[in-house]
C-alpha cells in the first residue's frame, strides 16, 4: 500500500486490538469449522447405522437437506436486502421523520417475536405449507439489524459532509448515492451479518411448516433417538451458521469503503 | 429597513486580473417560520467583481445565512440576489452552485475518496471527461501547494488539517467559477497555519481576481483579506461595509468600534506597506572613514544619528555624535544594527524594527541589503493621522486640513475618492 505511515514501517500498526483479532478470527475461523465438521460427519458415516439412521445419514439426504437450508437462507437474506435497505433509506429522509419511530417499532417487534410463533401465526394465517411460507416469517424475524444499521448508518453520516456536497452542486440523488450510502454501507454489511446468523439459525424450524432445512435432521434424531442424526443435523446447521458468518465478516473487509479502512 | 451600500472601489487594485463577476442582494430577508424576529432583515449590498468581501459580525448574527442565500442553500424569503446579473432565483439550485465554489470551516471532503477525486468532483458534475478532470486536478493542487504525486491518491484522514483545508479550497477552485463563498474556511486550524492558508489565499487571488465572500467572526482576518469589509450585526443589519482601512480609521458606531477592538492603529500599520510612505534620510559614512569627517557632517545637534554602511552599502552601525568622539573607527562605533525591513514589509514590521533599535528609527533596504533610507515614529504617526483625517472627511467633519500628511499620499487615498 502506498500510504503506509512512518509508524507502520516502524512496526507499529494503527490497527485497534479488535480489528487484528477480527482479522485474525477471519483466517482461523473457516479451517476450525471445517475441521469439526469433517470430523462429525466422518464419526457418522463410519459408524454402525440401522435403518433409519441409514436412511437420514446419506450423502443424497444431507445434500438435500443442507441445500434446502442454504436456499431457505439465500431467499431469506434476498428479502431482507430488498425491504430493509430501501425502507432503511426512504425512513432516513428528512421528510420521513415521523415515519422513521413507527417501521423501527414494527421491526422491533418481528425482532422481539419468537421466530418459531412468527412462523405458526403466518402459517395458520395462510393455511398453506412449504418454501415461501417458511421464508416470509423467517425474513420478518431476521429484517431488524438490516433495517436499523441502514437507518443508523445514514444518520451518522457528517451533517457537514451533506452540507458540503450540497453546496458543490449535488443533487439530493446524487449526495444519497455518493456520499450517505457508501458512507453507510459499513454498518449495513454489519447488520446484514447479524440478519444472515439470524436467517440460518431460524431455518432450522422451516421443516415445521413442511419447509424443508437440517431442522429435519435434528426432529428426527430426536423424536426417534437417534443420537448420530441429532448430531448431525446440529453440526451441521452450526457450522453452516459459522461460515455465514465468516463470509459476513469478509464482506465487512472487502466491501467496505476504502479510505474508511 | 433598507440601505443601499456601495462602498467605494479600493484604491491600487484595478491592475489586478478580474475573473469575478458581480454579486448584488436587494432586500433580501429570510424569515424561519414559527420565528417571530427575521433572521435576515432586507439586506442589500452590492459585491464588486473580483474583489474579497468579508462579512464579519458575532455568532448568530445571521452572516452565514446571507452568504448562503447566494448560492440557495437557504432560500431567501424575500428579495432579489444576482450573480453576473443573473437572477439565481431563477436558476436550477444545484446547477447554479456547481458554478459557485464553495468552502466550509470542516472542510466536508468525502472521506472515502481520494483527494485527487474529491478535487475532481465539481468537474464531475458538470460532465468534463476524465483526461480533462484528471489534468485540471493536477493543476488545482499544485497551485495550493500540495504536490500531485505525492497527495493525489491519498485519502483525506492522511492529511493533516491544513493539508485538508488546501485541498477543501482546491475542490472550490477546480471547476473555475466566478464567485467563491467560503464559510470560516481557516476557523479550525491552528494560528500558525491559519497565517499560512491566508497569505495562500491572498497570493492565490491576486492571480485569480475572483469575487470572493468570506465569512469571519475575526476581525483581523478581515482586515487581512478583505478588499473591503462588511460589519453585520443582529438581522444581518449592516454596521458598516467599507474598505478595512476606513472601518479601522473611523468606525461608524460604537458596536463596530467594539468589534474593531482594541489597537485599531495598530492594524492600520499592517495595512500599509514602506514603500507606501516617503523614507527618511539619515547622514551616512563608509566604514572606512575617518570618525572625525562624519561628526563634522552629523553636526551639533544632540540626538543626531547617523548610520555607518559597509563597503557594499548595506548598514552596518548606528552611530551618535557622542560615539564617534570616543572611538577611533567608524567600524567598532556605536552599535551595530541588528534589524532591517525591506519596501514591502508592513509599517507594523518596521515600528517593531524601530522599537528595537534603540537609534529611534527603521532601517530600510534594498533587495540586495543596501540601505535605501529610514521609518521614524513621526513618519508612522503621520501615516496613522492622515488615514484618520481622510476618513472623517469623507464623513463630512469640518475637521482638520485634507489628509495630506508625511506619507499619507499614496496607498489608500486612492479609497475615498475614486
């Protein structure tokens, strides 16, 4: 980099303790999660498996399943991106004022809501089952930290930084395009981090309502006591939960704005 | 209330390159609603094609809305402004201000882009391509003093706070328009680079001759800037708009007079330069001399001083006749001169000179360092009453001869009478 300072080339880095362990962790973190899983799924399918085992513990199965849950998830994280960060923008406009305390509240309360309620109230709502029924709730549940760091995120941006580009001869448009957004996207990929640890999380109760997910794994292993597809289905949605996470915090590196870093 | 203030143009600044055009408010108020007192009341004033304008006034006294009603950041509630003649109601807000530069006490760069685009930006949106945005951006740098390869990619929080200023009024700069509106652009940095970033200006505009309008609440940088200086008070009223050496001789009321504060003669000195007064001429010898030729030319009188030049012409000592009975050369007599001003230091350097020179006066010298005359205290005070009479003339006080004293012939009497 061009613009390392005398103190970096000294050894000193300006980086906060919190930033080298989030780099860190960034490294450490999938190689860990892999390990474990490999390690579950290898005791698995090593194992002595009956019947039912046998049936659950499958590559066809678990592919199924696992896929099902990322799908779940991917249409989740699409909904909340789509509904939270224009809401987020449109509440921030300073003639939305009023607006802004009544969809945070709404958001608050899908947030507060078990997400396993959310899916029964919009379930016996419907009267349907499968996918969408099981994503709607679930993108509910999962749309308040994206929704709030977009509002925050905008309205932390520099009054002075509004006021300049306005006064160059910016557009409102263009200063919401160039300045306010790019300036918010930071804490956006933040909550967006937060809402796809949410998203995989709550998946695991879409096979409730016939949506399908590695909660499949976990009801069987329980309800018939089968210790290994318990397992299994844990671990899995676990680690799946982990990556995301992991992906979220690398977006948060490299998406973010650069003179910000 | 209204009032029609045209202030008379400055003396000795018409040779200057104009690039600026004219700015006139008429009556314009800007009323907030739910007030029950303007924060504007109908001001009108005419800004003269490239000349600097300082609005200068206490905090909350409605300077910064005025200014900003020129390029609409706040609308006018009532009133007429015009730039170049245009009426910039009429005009579409964002493409007027992309022709008016504009510079904030905070700067405002976008920190997430670099300073080479933040420069750009204004050519951005006025749809200059990008080799032409790319060349212009190199030249604005250079011309604030920041070299292009070495600050163009860099992000705004590796600059200093000076170094972002520089780069704040090359951003106002980059799409060349008429008129620039800055906003206590020097207000947060330290004094000494503050001195810097005005004397910067200063150079800047003498090549550009834009028309600025500069927002202040310190009145010595007024005085420094401005070609001519607006005195606001409550309601934006006008105190008093005149030219900084008008404003220090006579200050129209007893508000301005405060806000002049004290050593109003003392900021006349830094407004007036040694090469705007006649010198004086002091008895002068070789260090070769004899001791004795010189006393003869010094003559009788008690206190005569005379200076003692090397073989080059420049000073070297200040000699008394009480000196030069005692000593046998002209080379160790007296004591030697340890300060000089030049023509185009400020009288306030020279009184400083003449303050520690115990000799009574100033040395002045050449480029070359040869001594081209002297600054006594009766010059400088002279200065200081003849500014002080021609004002009061122009006032109308059946006070005193016209403002013709030692000095006072040059330079800003050009002011009161043009």
């Amino acid at each position: 980099m061009p613009d390392t300072t005398t103190a970096e080339r000294a050894g000193f880095s300006a980086d906060s303790g919190s930033r080298r362990s989030e780099r860190l962790r960034l490294f450490t973190e999938p190689v860990v999660v892999l390990a474990i899983l490999g390690a579950v799924l290898v005791w698995a399918f090593t194992g002595d498996l009956d019947d039912i085992e046998a049936r659950e513990i499958n590559a066809a199965n678990i592919l199924t399943l696992t896929w099902q849950h990322v799908q779940i998830t991917l249409a989740v994280t699409a909904i909340v991106l789509l509904v939270a960060i224009p809401l987020g923008i449109l509440v921030t406009r300073p003639w939305a004022k009023g607006v802004a305390p009544i969809v945070l509240g709404i958001a608050n309360m899908g947030q507060a809501a078990p997400a396993l309620g959310l899916l029964v109230l919009f379930f016996l709502l419907t009267q349907q089952t499968g996918f969408w029924v099981a994503v709607i709730p679930i993108a509910f549940y999962a749309l308040l930290p994206v929704l709030r760091n977009t509002m925050v995120g905008l309205q932390q941006v520099d009054q002075s930084l509004l006021e300049a580009g306005r006064g160059i001869g910016m557009s409102r448009f263009t200063v919401l395009r160039r300045i306010e957004f790019p300036l918010a996207v930071p804490l956006m990929l933040a909550g967006l981090r937060t809402s796809l640890v949410l998203a995989v999380g709550s998946a695991t109760l879409a096979f409730f309502i016939g949506g399908g997910g590695l909660g499949e794994l976990i009801d069987v292993g329980y309800k018939l006591r089968r210790t290994s597809v318990l397992v299994v289905g844990a671990v899995l949605s676990a680690a799946l939960a982990l990556l995301v996470d992991w992906l979220g915090g690398l977006a948060e590196q490299l998406l973010g704005p650069k003179g910000l870093r | 209330m209204s009032e029609t203030n045209t202030a008379p143009k400055p003396g000795g600044e018409s040779d200057r390159a104009t690039s600026g055009v004219e700015i006139r408010l008429e009556n314009v108020t800007k009323q907030y609603g739910g007030q029950r007192h303007p924060a504007v009341d109908s001001v009108t004033m005419t800004i003269p094609a490239g000349e600097t304008v300082v609005f200068v006034g206490p905090s909350g006294c409605g300077k910064t809305t005025t200014m900003k009603m020129i390029n609409r950041l706040i609308e006018p509630t009532s009133g007429r402004i015009t730039v170049g003649g245009q009426d910039v109601l009429r005009l579409n807000p964002d493409e007027l201000r992309r022709g008016i530069g504009y510079a904030i006490q905070q700067v405002g760069l976008l920190p997430h882009l670099t300073v080479s685009q933040n420069v750009g930006l204004v050519p951005g949106l006025i749809g200059w391509d990008k080799s032409r945005i790319a060349e212009r951006t190199e030249e604005m740098l250079d011309l604030v003093g920041l070299d292009p390869a070495e600050y163009r990619d860099r992000f705004p929080k590796q600059l200093s706070g000076g170094q972002q200023q520089r780069v704040g009024v090359a951003r106002a700069l980059a799409a060349d328009p008429p008129v620039l509106l800055m906003d206590e652009p020097f207000g947060a940095v330290d004094p000494i680079t503050r001195g810097n970033l005005q004397d910067e200006l200063m150079r800047l505009q003498e090549e550009m001759g834009k028309t600025i309008v500069f927002v202040t609440h310190d009145f010595d940088e007024a005085v420094k800037l401005g070609d001519r200086i607006a005195v606001l008070g409550y309601q934006s009223k006008i105190l008093q708009y005149d030219t900084p050496e008008a404003i220090l001789a006579n200050p129209a009321d007893e508000t301005v007079a405060g806000f002049v504060g004290a050593g109003a003669a003392l900021k006349q000195l830094t407004l007036r330069r040694v090469r705007d007064i006649e010198l004086e001429q002091l008895p002068t010898a070789t260090a070769g001399e004899e001791p004795a030729a010189f006393a003869a030319r010094l003559g009788g009188r008690r206190g005569a001083v005379g200076l003692v030049l090397d073989e080059r012409g420049r000073p070297l000592r200040w000699v008394t006749r009480r000196d030069l009975d005692r000593s046998g050369s002209l080379a160790t007599a007296g004591r030697p001169v340890e300060d000089s001003v030049d023509r185009a230091s400020t009288l306030q350097d020279a009184l400083e000179a003449l303050l520690t020179a115990d000799a009574g006066y100033a040395v002045v010298t050449r480029s070359r360092g040869q001594y081209a005359g002297v600054v006594g205290l009766d010059s400088l005070m002279g200065t200081i009453r003849a500014l002080r009479e021609q004002y009061e003339d122009e006032d109308g006080t059946p006070d005193g001869r016209p403002g013709d004293g030692p000095g006072g012939s040059d330079g800003g009497s050009g002011a009161a009478h043009a």
